[in-house]
C-alpha cells in the first residue's frame, strides 16, 4: 500500500513514470524490505529513502513537443528583427522634410533681406509693383528690425534642427526629444506669425498682393503641419496649452508692434486720378547750398522728378528754397497722373527707374543724394566755398 501511494504521487501530467520505475528496480535488487520487521535498515532510514526525490529529469508528456516548440520560436523571432531592420525611425521622413523645406525658405528670406539692407528692389513675378509696396512697407519691420531678417533666423533653425535630427547628432548635449520640442516651437511661432501677417495682407494692405509673403505662408504652415503629424495627437494634446501660449506671446507682440500703423492706400491705377499741383519749399538755403546748385547749374546737371513723389521734395528742401530754383528741375509729369498717363518724352529718353534721377556729368543716379555725392559727382571743390559756409557743412 504505501509503494502504490508513493508511485500514485508521482505520475504528474509530466513523463516522469519511467524514471520512478527504474529507480524502484534499483530498491528491489538491494533486497530492500518494504515491512516494519524487516532488519536490514532501521526504520528513520527507510522513511528517509522514501521521502528523498529520486533523480528525475521531467518534460512534457509528448517528446516530439519540445523540439517542435524550439524551432518556431526561433524561426518567430527571426522575421520580427529583419522586419525591424528593414524599416527607417519613424521620424526621419518629417526631419527630411523640415530640412528641405528650412532650406527653401532660408533662400528666400536672405534674397529679401539682402534687398532691404541694400535698398533694392525686389523681383515680383505675381502682384507687380504691389509687391514692392509690401516688403517696402511699415509692416515690413517689427521694432526696427527687418521682418525678412527674423525669417532668415527661424527658417534656418528649422533646417539645421531637421538635418542634425536626421543624423540623430544634435549639439549642447541635447537628445532627440528636446529636438524635436524645440522644432515644435518652432514651426507653432512661424504658422502664428504667417497667420497674422495673412490678416495684416487682407485687411491693412487690401489690394495689394505679394508673392514672397503668400509663399512664406505656404512654408510655414507646411512645416508646422509636418511636426504636427510627427508628434501624434496624443502626445499633441499634452502640448496645447504650451503651443497656445506661444502662438498668443507672437501675435501680442506683432500687434504691439504695428498698433501705430495705418492702412496703406490701395495701389490700383484705376482709382488713381491725381491732378497735378505744387510743394512750396520753406528752408533757408544755405550759402554752400547756393554754391553747390550754381555749380550744377553750370554744367548741365538735371534733377528729374514727379510732383507727388516725397523723396523729391525732401530733395529740394535740403538745398532750401533759393538754391532750389536754381537746379535745373525737369518735371515728368506736368499734366497730372491718372491711368494710361505717361511721362515726358525727355524722361523716357533718360529711361527714368525711380525718383528723383540726378544726370551729371552723363552719369545717371537715382535716389535722393547728399551734398557730398552729388559734389564728388559734380566735381565741385570745397575752396569754391567761403569759410562761412564750411562751417555750415561741419
């Protein structure tokens, strides 16, 4: 009885039967004696056998189980890591694309800026002149620093945040996630800004039109788009009240900015009817003033301008109002301006790009100058001058 309950015992779902046989064979052939009166071991020795476990090396019931189970599991894991391999980070194809299109827009804010701090004009291939008024306009700056030129910073931050993500190499000891939460805030300042300036092109400068302005937009938005989907929505979600924050910190700051600001007027040449009329100068002249007009009033010199433009009428005020009648002054537009008007014959044939035109000397000069340049242009020398008036020029 207690043999048939100890082997009862260890038949577990487990093939551990054979092992428990064998071992039971080994007892028999010793001669062992399973009977209390029985001598040849004492009783604390035999209940010791019992209990100890014999030496059982336990596997599932079916043999075949095992060896069958290793090989999938192995051949499991194997397409799970080349399928890992295969695939790009998720966040490489927005880093791209932050890099490239970063770059577009570093190209063209630095056309632009490099247009404002040279004075030029810039190329409009849609909107015409009106495009010129834009970038040229009291919107063009906040706080006196040139709107193309906060461009040109945040759009290369974007593109030097997208290629070093890209690489995954990123400076000041900085990791992936501060990369790309820097490049969130990035693009969430950019879009406020576009958005607000799209207002200030329909509503402030309404009638006018800006290619430059409406392709930045286009990047902007593009860009905060990208790092949108990037994020996911649950990770955008923890970041909304950050995000809004900026936005609102950009749009403050832009309205504080052109708060003193008014509309431009609409440059449509159908609504343009000016008649033509004069603009008493009211300073004195001064005799180097004097001196200097005589001079280029020898030589031929010409000063071309319009009767509206205010850069010539600043022009004549800084000779003053004697000095002024002595410049030989060729109005272009005498009859007034309005649609289909055009200008003088001797005008065209100077071809005129902007006022005022200064010829001297068979030298062409457009803007308003300073006594020095049109002295050096004219060839006027300062000892032609009394002391009196040198000390007018100091």
């Amino acid at each position: 009885m207690p043999m048939a309950t100890f082997a009862s015992l260890s038949t577990p779902p487990f093939s551990c039967r054979r092992s428990l046989l064998h071992s039971l064979s080994l007892l028999k052939k010793k001669d062992f004696h399973w009977s209390s009166s029985s001598s040849t071991l004492p009783h604390r020795d035999r209940r010791s056998l019992l209990l100890l476990p014999p030496p059982l090396k336990c596997s599932s019931s079916d043999p075949t189980q095992n060896a069958e189970s290793e090989p999938e599991t192995t051949s499991s894991s194997v397409p799970s890591s080349s399928s890992s391999s295969s695939s790009s980070p998720p966040g490489d194809w927005a880093y791209k694309l932050c890099a490239g299109l970063g770059g577009i827009g570093l190209l063209e804010t630095t056309y632009l800026t490099y247009l404002k701090l040279t004075n030029s004009t810039a190329f409009c291939p849609i909107g015409g002149g009106s495009c010129g008024d834009v970038l040229s306009s009291d919107y063009a700056v906040v706080f006196g620093v040139p709107l193309s030129l906060i461009g040109m910073v945040s759009y290369g931050l974007v593109a030097a945040l997208g290629v070093q993500l890209t690489r995954k190499s990123l400076p000041f000891g900085l990791v992936e996630s501060d990369g790309r939460q820097i490049l969130l805030w990035s693009t969430t300042s950019m879009a406020a800004a576009s958005a607000y300036f799209l207002y200030i092109l329909t509503t402030k400068l309404s009638g006018t039109s800006c290619s430059y302005c409406l392709f930045s937009v286009l990047l902007s938005f593009s860009l905060f788009g990208i790092t949108l989907k990037d994020f996911g929505w649950q990770n955008i979600q923890k970041e909304v009240g950050l995000q809004l924050c900026i936005a609102s910190l950009v749009v403050v700051t832009l309205n504080s900015s052109y708060s003193a600001f008014g509309p431009v007027p609409p440059r449509n040449l159908d609504d343009i009817n000016l008649p033509y009329f004069t603009t008493e100068i009211t300073t004195k002249s001064s005799p180097y003033a004097l001196a200097l007009a005589k001079h280029l009033n020898s030589i031929g010199a010409k000063m071309y301008g319009a009767f509206w433009c205010s850069h010539c009428v600043e022009q004549k005020e800084k000779f003053g109002y004697e000095a002024a009648k002595l410049v030989n002054y060729v109005e272009c537009f005498p009859n007034g301006f309005t649609k289909g008007t055009k200008m003088e014959n001797e005008c065209l044939l100077v071809g005129i790009e902007g006022f005022p035109t200064w010829v001297i000397n068979g030298q062409k000069k457009s803007g308003e100058l300073e006594f020095s340049e049109l002295a050096e242009l004219a060839g006027f020398k300062s000892d032609e001058v009394s002391s009196e008036s040198m000390e007018f020029v100091q």
